[in-house]
C-alpha cells in the first residue's frame, strides 16, 4: 500500500500541494487519526460518509477505515465527490479490505472527481451476506464517499451441467463475490437454424472478467479478457460458423481473470 500511496502521490502533488497551502491557514491541530467506529455504510440501501478538508489524508497521514456489513449478497457500488471547500476537485484511492483491515480482497482503485467518465469515481464490489469488510480511503482533499448496496439473485449454473437457459433478447445478472475461491458461470444458448448469433455482455467489475464461447457445432471455443475499464458498456461478441446454420446448444461461461475480481454483471444474447 505504500508504494501506491507514492505513487499516487505524485501525480496529484500539484492539486495536494495546492490544498495544503489553503488548509495550512485553518488547520493548526494535531492531525488525528479519522476513527473506524465513527464511519460505516448501511447494510441496506444508499448511504454516504464525507471526510472533510481537516481530515483528509494528506493533512493527517491516516487512511479513513469505513466500515460495512453485507445484509444478503449482491454488490456494494462506490462513488467520490469533491467535498473540499479549498480545492475545485479531489482525488485519491480506495482498496477494500476483510474484516481485520490486514488483507486487501480487491484491487486498488483511483478516484478523481474531476474526469467525467464514471469509471474514474466509480467502483464496485461483489459481496457475501454476513460478511464485514472495510473500505480504505487515502484523500488528498474533503470527499464525499457515496455508497449502494443491491441485493442480487445470480441464478447461473456453477457448471456447465446446470447452465441457466437464456432466452434470446432476455438479460441475466451474474455477481461474483469477493472471496469466492472459483467462479464458473455457466449460461446456456439453445439456437435453432440459425447461422449467427451475438452474445452481449456488461460488466460492472473492479478487475478483469473471462468470457468463454462454446458449442458442438462451432469450430472452436473462443476466449475473451473483459477489460475493467469497460465498466458499464454493452460489448458485443459475434458468432458465425463454418458449418451452415447452426442447431443446438451454445454454452457461455463467465469467470473472473484475478483472484480479487468481483462485481458483477448483465448477459444476454439475440
């Protein structure tokens, strides 16, 4: 983590420095550690914690720990806002920890509310019901940390014997939750006469997704590496085949390419 927080340091040592110069004039306290037990999301629902100019990390040399208890499974969505009342944006980085806040179960991810693309505010984490976790926070200004929980209800098969059916033009969401050992989404495609298909796939992923085609009658399984940075946009994977029309059963499987990808994500086919 603190190669990171140097790292990151540097890039925004212009907008930290600028800051620390306005909160200079108003902060002459001892910088205190921003309290655990005083920050958590709600189990359920939206909910938000701000930590403030004063208490930013860069004025105080501490992360701030927020603490959250997953009700049922489903994911945990994450957003930053500039809170700072001395500097026209914030940036910074948030890593998600278990319970201990020993062992990080996500990648690290870098926030900066002055992109308009939501993907540099915005992260999501697959979770398991009963469990705890803590997000990490390193600011360099006041920001606003924003989040909502959904319960999810992934129906697809854990292999491809019970793969679920997928209608065509119908959506299906799949979660996968941090600290599954392994995830095999299996979903299944019954075509009939028909030559091409397109399968679709959104994802919603703090980490790399693995996308995996394949079928009787095709020539070959075909393997895809789902960037996280198409966080949020519809892909499309066409199919054709040098058989003829095809009939049958197409099998798609969907799994995380880390051990810290979680999320989730919408598949569907026409």
């Amino acid at each position: 983590m603190k190669n990171t927080t140097k790292k990151l340091f540097n890039k925004v040592a212009s907008l930290a420095l600028a800051a620390m110069m306005v909160l200079s004039v108003f902060c002459v306290s001892t910088p205190t550690e921003v309290s655990a037990a005083g920050l958590s999301f709600k189990s359920t629902g939206k909910s938000s914690v701000t930590i403030t100019d004063e208490q930013c990390t860069y004025l105080t040399g501490n992360l701030a720990w927020i603490k959250f208890k997953a009700k049922n499974d489903g994911y945990l969505k994450i957003t930053a806002k500039n809170a700072s009342s001395v500097a026209p944006y914030t940036q910074g980085y948030w890593q998600l920890y278990d319970k201990n806040k020993k062992n990080a179960v996500s990648p690290s991810h870098s926030y900066d509310t002055n992109k308009t693309d939501s993907y540099y505010y915005t992260d999501v984490y697959g979770v398991k019901k009963g469990v705890t976790y803590y997000l990490a926070v390193e600011s360099y200004a006041g920001v606003k940390i924003s989040a909502s929980f959904t319960k999810v209800t992934d129906k697809s098969g854990s292999k491809k014997t019970k793969a679920l059916n997928v209608k065509k033009g119908k959506s299906s969401t799949g979660l996968i939750r941090v600290g599954d050992s392994k995830v095999d989404d299996w979903y299944k495609i019954n075509l009939s006469s028909v030559k091409k298909f397109t399968v679709y796939l959104t994802p919603y992923t703090n980490d790399d997704l693995v996308l995996t085609v394949s079928g009787s009658r095709m020539d070959r399984a075909y393997s895809y590496t789902v960037k996280a940075g198409d966080y949020g946009r519809k892909l499309d994977f066409p199919f054709s085949t040098n058989y003829g029309t095809i009939s049958g059963t197409v099998y798609v499987k969907v799994e995380p390419a880390t051990k810290r990808t979680s999320g989730y994500y919408k598949i569907s086919w026409k």
